[in-house]
C-alpha cells in the first residue's frame, strides 16, 4: 500500500470511534437501490465501515462481504452484522474472485483514493468481481455539493482537505477528490464499467453500474 492509501488507512483508524457514532443509519439513495435490485448470492460493500449498508444488503441476498481498509472500523462492523464476512482490503485490490458478486455498493469511498489512476483502478475492480448481469451503486461527493464553491459547469473536479472534528476539537484532516459530474461519467466511461443510471442527489454522484461486454 502506497504511503497515500496508508494515511487514509490510519484516518479512518484514528477517528473510527466518533465516526461510527454519526453513521449510524443506511443512506436513502443506498436503500433505493437496493430495494430495486434483483435478489442473489452474494452482495458486497466495499468501503464498507461500520456495516451500515451491510444490513441493508443483506435483505437482498444470502450472503455479503464487506471490504475496508480500516481495522478499527471493521470492527465496529463486526459487532454491529457479527454474520457477515467482513475482510480488511483495499478498493484498488479486491479480496474476491472474478464475476462473483450480484449486488454491490461502492459508496462514499471512491472520493478518497489519492489518484485517478488509483480510482479507475477501483471501477475496473468492480467490474471483475461482479457477475456479468450483476449491478452496482457507485457514490462520490461532488462539485454541486453547497460546501463547495464550484462552477455549476465544472468539467473537472479537485482534490482537497475536510477535516473532521474529533469530541474535545482535536481536527483529522481526511482527503477527497470532488469529483465534477462530467468527470465521474468520464471515469466511469474509461472504466470497464457502464453506466447504466445517473443521478445528482444531496450534493453526491450516483451512478449504477454494470460490467461493460467482455
């Protein structure tokens, strides 16, 4: 792991505990999806956290895996879905074989990987895991989100600092890429991905996603 991936590791490692205190509930655009989506064997959430989404995935199929690179907040996961299975791992390099996985959330996670290279290298990941007719949610912060001040016509987005709080005000600086919504279309297109839907929804992308034909 490159020293970028490991500040983000030791981040979330750091602020796991009050992190996991504030994601407490599934997002609503997480629920839509996959109240919508077919049922399967094996779902997976990579970014996975505290195991939020993994509750909800697990209404869908028989089995999820969820993925993350922090220790410390799989085991936040692990007591909050204590059956599931839970792996540390990293987006660019996932623990599952080809073409296993018929549902998958990808969400609030992409922002953080250092380089475009890095998070193509995360799509083209997704792509190999998921089952040719599997389907999948991608997220990412983006640049009509009102904390940035952005162009509405940006083509391109930015890398940056947010800083969370810790109790006693201590701040943890963590880095996202703000991806522009033409951006994270592209990235996709250059991906071995589909974009099937797209939709802006509170200040994030969302893109559904397929493999693309092999």
């Amino acid at each position: 792991m490159d020293r970028s991936r490991a500040d983000v590791r030791d981040t979330y490692d750091r602020i796991s505990e009050h992190f996991s205190k504030t994601r407490e509930y599934a997002w609503p655009e997480v629920k839509a999806f996959v109240g919508s989506a077919g049922s399967g064997e094996l779902a997976l959430d990579i970014g996975c956290g505290n195991g939020r989404h993994v509750e909800t995935l697990q209404q869908r199929v028989d089995r999820v895996l969820g993925v993350d690179v922090s220790r410390s907040l799989l085991a936040a996961a692990r007591e909050r879905v204590p059956d599931a299975s839970l792996l540390l791992g990293d987006a660019s390099r996932l623990p599952v074989g080809n073409d296993r996985v018929d549902l998958a959330v990808y969400v609030a996670t992409l922002h953080h990987l250092p380089s475009r290279d890095a998070r193509i290298a995360s799509l083209d990941e997704l792509a190999r895991v998921l089952d040719p007719d599997g389907q999948a949610l991608v997220s990412a912060w983006s640049t009509t989100h009102d904390r940035f001040d952005a162009p509405a016509d940006a083509e391109i987005g930015f890398d940056t600092t947010v800083e969370w709080t810790l109790p006693g005000g201590e701040t943890v600086p963590r880095f996202y890429h703000i991806y522009a919504p033409a951006e994270f279309r592209a990235d996709v297109a250059s991906s071995d991905l589909t974009l099937v839907e797209f939709e802006i929804s509170s200040g994030n992308c969302y893109g559904t996603v397929r493999p693309a034909s092999r």
